[in-house]
C-alpha cells in the first residue's frame, strides 16, 4: 500500500483518546511511508492526522473544494493539495488516489463518506480494504446496527465484514495488509430473482 485516505472529523470531540489516535495514526503512516490522503482540511481530527503525518516525515495529500478553501479551511504545508469543484468531486478522488481506507470518529461528512466507498465495495466497484479504528467504542453501535441488517436480511452477512473494526492504529494497518475481499458470487441476480414477483404483469 502506498496511499491510505483517512475519512476523519473536522472537530476534535471530547476525549483526547480522538486526537490521540489520529496523531498515533499519522505518526504510523509515516513510518511506514505510506502518503496520507484525506479531505485537505485545518481542523478537528483532519488536522491532527495530517500535522502529525508531515511532522514525522510523511506526505499528506489533501483534497478539498474550491468552497471551503475560501474559507481558510486548507491544511498548510502540504505535499500535495488538490482543489476540485464539488463535494462528490473531492470523496471520489480521494476514493481514486487510495489504496485501502481507514475511517476514524467523525459525523455526518464521516460517515458519508464511509458508506460511498462500502458501497462501491459492496457492488464489486473495488476491492480495495476498508478499516474503522473503534476508539473509545465510537462504532459500537454501528457495528450492532450492521448486524441489525444483517439479521433482517437488508445486507448480506459477507457484506457487513466488508467494514472491519479494530481498537488501535497498529491493529488497523495489520488488518489492512490482511484483507481478502469477500466472493459473493451472483448476489445481484440472487436479488433480482427474489424480487420477481414484483416484476409480473
């Protein structure tokens, strides 16, 4: 892996556990010289991975709209920022510059992002790997509203361990080089012939 884009808050939270673990994240990449990708920004955990990246002697390329550039809100001192139109725009190129992804606390733009590139894992659009670091237990329910789906029949069980959880940045890169992508072969056509009976006249 050469390039892991990080989806990450653009506040700090109230633990320093969040700050913690993104600079430890940031530190790690670099020492593994691999470039940090992420959404450009000076604030909140974004800011932290990305200082920490470049402070230990790593790359940090940004990707941020045109928008909120305007408003101050770039990251200075980077390898590489890119600048680009829309929000859509910024999460698929930072989707196409990445190897693998790692998804640390954050809202709604996190989460947002997260769910794009599960998606497109999940329709066979990639295979690249796709980690939550659980810190502090922010994911916890997450993970039980995935097997929520899981147990209602809405997301295939194979599906659901697309997204991998772990405690620690350590753990996350491990689980990264490990990752097998899940075979689920004919699933989509499973799908449709499930919902034939919708389909008659």
């Amino acid at each position: 892996m050469e390039r892991i884009c990080v989806f990450c808050s653009s506040n700090l939270g109230n633990k320093n556990e969040y700050i913690d673990v993104a600079q430890e994240l940031g530190r790690m990449l670099a020492e593994r010289k691999i470039t940090l990708v992420y959404g450009g920004a000076n604030v909140g955990l974004m800011r932290a991975v990305a200082e920490s990246t470049l402070e230990h002697g790593g790359k940090a390329i940004g990707v941020i709209t045109h928008f909120l550039a305007q408003k101050h809100l770039t990251q200075p001192g980077l390898s590489e920022l890119i600048l680009v139109d829309t929000m859509q725009e910024r999460k698929a190129k930072m989707a196409e510059l990445a190897d693998a992804f790692i998804t640390l606390p954050g809202g709604f733009g996190t989460l947002e992002e997260l769910f794009e590139v599960l998606t497109a894992g999940q329709l066979g659009l990639h295979q690249k790997p796709m980690v939550l670091i659980n810190t502090n237990g922010f994911y916890e329910h997450l993970k039980l509203h995935l097997n929520q789906m899981v147990q209602a029949e809405m997301l295939l069980e194979p599906h659901a361990g697309i997204a991998q959880f772990v405690d620690s940045p350590k753990e996350a890169l491990i689980a990264l080089e490990n990752y097998q992508a899940p075979v689920i072969e004919k699933w989509i056509e499973n799908i449709r012939l499930a919902n034939g009976h919708f389909n008659k006249p």
